[in-house]
C-alpha cells in the first residue's frame, strides 16, 4: 500500500515538474542566463559588432567611468525629478479617482472605463496622438492657449524646460487608471462597519479618511508606490518614440541611455553596468519601503 502511495506522489510530482518545464526553460534561457551574460558583460569593454574575440576584462571601469559620464549624470537627474512627480501625483489622484467612484456616482462605468483606457491603450498610439496634440505651431493644445489670449504658449515637446513635464503629464495620464482599479479592490475591502463605527463616534468625513481609510488602505498604498516607483525607472517608450532624449538630454532618463550606449555606441559593457545600477537603485528603494511598511505595521 505504501509502494503504490509512494508511485502515486512520484507520478503526481513528475507531472507537475513537466507541466512547469516550458517556463523554467523560457526563464532560463530568456531571463536568467542573460542576465548572468549581462553581470559579466558589464566588467568588460565589448563593441558587440566586431565579435566575442573584441571582449576586453576591464574590472569596475565601466561603474567608475559613469559617474563622470554628463549624459549619465543628467539622465539620473532627470530620472530623480520623473520619479519624485509622478509617484506622489499618480498616487493621489488614483485615491481621488477611486473614492470618487466607490461611492454612488452617475455613469460610475463609463467613467472608470474611461479613466483606464489610457492604460490599456497602445503606447505608440498614445505617443503620436499626445505628440500631435502638443506640436507648438500646429498642435490644437497650444492653439486653445492662443484662443484664450495667451500670446507665447508652451514649446511643449520642443522645449528643453517644457519636454520632461509634458512626459510627466502623459504618464500620470496614463497610469491612473491602473491604480485606480487598486484601490478600488482596496476600498471594497474595507469593512462597512468600522465607518459606522466611527460615525457613531463622532468622526466626520475627513476623520474617517485619515483614522479608517488610510490605515487600511496602507498594504494596497505600499503595492502601488512600489509599482509605480519601478515603472518610472523602466520609462522608455514614451521617451524613444516622442523626444528621442531631446532636446539636448532635457528627456533623456537612465533606460533610454542604457539603449543608447548599447545599440547606437556598441558598448555593451558600458551598457550592461548601468543596467545593474539601475537594478541596485530599484532594489535599494524597494528594500527601504520594504522597511518602512514592516515598521508601520507593527506599531
């Protein structure tokens, strides 16, 4: 009896592991080698065009050499300044979007719907459709600033001061709805009665929102700053389609340098290192918020 239990959990494990084979594979060979490749690439200077014999060891040069790199230096900037506006701004509008539609709204649907649809629309078609609406000689945003009596609009896209807020504005647009579907889960979840609770009490609107709502809401807040923080260190498409980096290095950000020094300078070494310290910054930033919300959690 015990044989035939013990076949049975072989065979059951067996299948299990050949129905998981496809992805381990695909991780492997997709995931997990290159980004070994990509560590060890990024000790070496390579120009990938003239082959793996041109792979030269130069230690930590490529991590030395970046930090007195201006294009480096500025695409960290502007990626700092992109992180710390659209974080906060998609967060709290998302919160305003979803209590807005958690409660008994006219059209609550439609305007969800609408509200996401940025979200799940195509990233090209966005970028030339904003890019269109932003054109400052013959975009309808700026001739709208014209017709209101505002002689010297906004150079948008085309402007060194105006392209890295123009792109902050699309991605904020883009990702509310996103979040906003989150905290609606989060809000849902909530149980009615802690706010009759507090009613009961005594607490009015804003009472409830600040002792109920946000404590409550503090694992979903967590969830969507981590995203929300990854995703603006991973902004590329957005950058590459409507400004290229323009103009100047006004829009350029740490992935789009990355693509730069790998596929239009040839230095894959170069590339590979700023790519692992850009994952160091993301996981050093997780790790803190990791921190923080263990520590709120248990006082």
């Amino acid at each position: 009896m015990n044989v035939i239990k013990r076949n049975r959990k072989q065979k059951e494990s067996m299948t299990g592991w050949l129905f998981i084979l496809p992805s381990l594979i695909g991780f492997l060979l997709f995931t997990l080698i290159p980004v070994l490749l990509s560590l060890l690439l990024s000790f070496t200077n390579w120009n990938f065009l003239s082959g793996a014999g041109s792979i030269h060891f130069i230690g930590l040069d490529n991590y030395v050499k970046m930090w007195d790199d201006a294009r480096f230096t500025a695409s960290l900037r502007n990626n700092a300044l992109f992180t710390l506006t659209v974080v906060p701004s998609v967060m709290l509008l998302s919160l305003l979007a979803a209590i807005a539609l958690n409660k008994s709204a006219y059209l609550k649907s439609p305007i969800r719907l609408m509200i996401f649809m940025p979200y799940i629309s195509s990233i090209v078609a966005v970028s030339i459709v904003w890019g269109i609406l932003l054109n400052p000689s013959q975009g309808p945003v700026n001739a709208l600033l014209h017709s209101v009596g505002i002689a010297d609009p906004p150079g948008w896209l085309a402007s060194s001061a105006w392209a890295l807020p123009s792109v902050i504005l699309i991605t904020v647009w883009m990702n509310i709805g996103y979040n906003m579907i989150i905290y609606l889960a989060g809000l849902q979840g909530i149980p009615q009665d802690l706010y009759e609770a507090s009613s009961i009490d005594g607490a009015g609107v804003f009472r409830q929102f600040r002792s109920v709502t946000l404590p409550m809401l503090s694992s979903t807040t967590f969830f969507v700053m981590i995203t929300t923080i990854i995703n603006s260190f991973q902004v590329f498409a957005l950058v590459f389609i409507m400004t290229q980096g323009g103009p100047g290095t006004a829009t350029t950000v740490i992935t789009f340098y990355i693509y730069q020094a790998a596929f239009s300078f040839y230095d894959m070494g170069y590339a590979s290192a700023m790519a692992w310290v850009l994952f160091a910054a993301i996981l050093l930033i997780t790790w803190i918020q990791w921190q923080r919300q263990q520590k709120w959690a248990h006082e």
